[in-house]
C-alpha cells in the first residue's frame, strides 16, 4: 500500500527541498529540516541547559516520537494509549530506562513518572 503522503513525498524530492517526512499511522506528518528531528532537538535543549540524560525524561505516543527514544539514554515513557508503530519500534529495541505504562495520555505520564521515583 501506498503512503498516503506519497506524492507529496514525491515532489519535494523533486524540487530538491531538503526535508524529512515523519509519518505516524496514517495520521500525522512531521516535516522537519532533513539534518533534524525531536530527538536532536531535545538533545540540543539538554546540552544547551546542561541536563544530564539521568536529568531528563521523554516521554511519547507515536512514531515521530521514536527519536525521542532513540537518541540517548534519557528516561523514556511511552503511555498506554501509543500507536502500533512506537510499541515496535519499544519491542524490538527494548530499553531498561524506558517505561511502557499502562494509563493513556497525561495518566501513562504520571505513572511512568512514579515508576522512574520522580513523584
């Protein structure tokens, strides 16, 4: 089956724009710069503030979030309400510092939170 964003994806290359498409289950789409993506931006972020990775934590639902994840070795809490491909990519990278919760939304947040002893 054809991405959905397929021609869109298409053109760009096309007319060279230099961007990287981040699907999530047909749903959402993250166009950011190609050299760039949430996880670079939040390690960024920690170097700039200098948080160590122990000092921070992630936290996300769908697969633009897995380079959240898969930057560093930050505290990772994936809620119960994620997406199919988030809860792959956690099963075939599995972490001792990331937390799958069970709760969804703000609820997963607050448990992984317990779970890490940051509340």
């Amino acid at each position: 089956m054809r991405a959905p964003y397929h021609n869109f994806e298409q053109s760009c290359k096309k007319n060279i724009i230099n961007v990287k498409l981040i699907y999530s289950s047909y749903i959402d789409l993250d166009i950011v710069p190609r050299t760039s993506d949430k996880g670079q931006a939040m390690q960024f972020l920690r170097q700039k503030w200098k948080f160590a990775a122990e000092q921070t934590v992630v936290c996300g639902d769908s697969g633009n979030d897995i380079a959240l994840f898969a930057v560093g070795n930050e505290r990772g809490i994936i809620v119960g309400n994620a997406r199919k491909e988030l809860l792959q990519w956690h099963n075939e990278y599995p972490a001792d510092y990331r937390y799958l919760a069970k709760g969804f939304c703000a609820g997963g947040i607050i448990e992984g939170l317990h779970y890490f002893g940051l509340l």
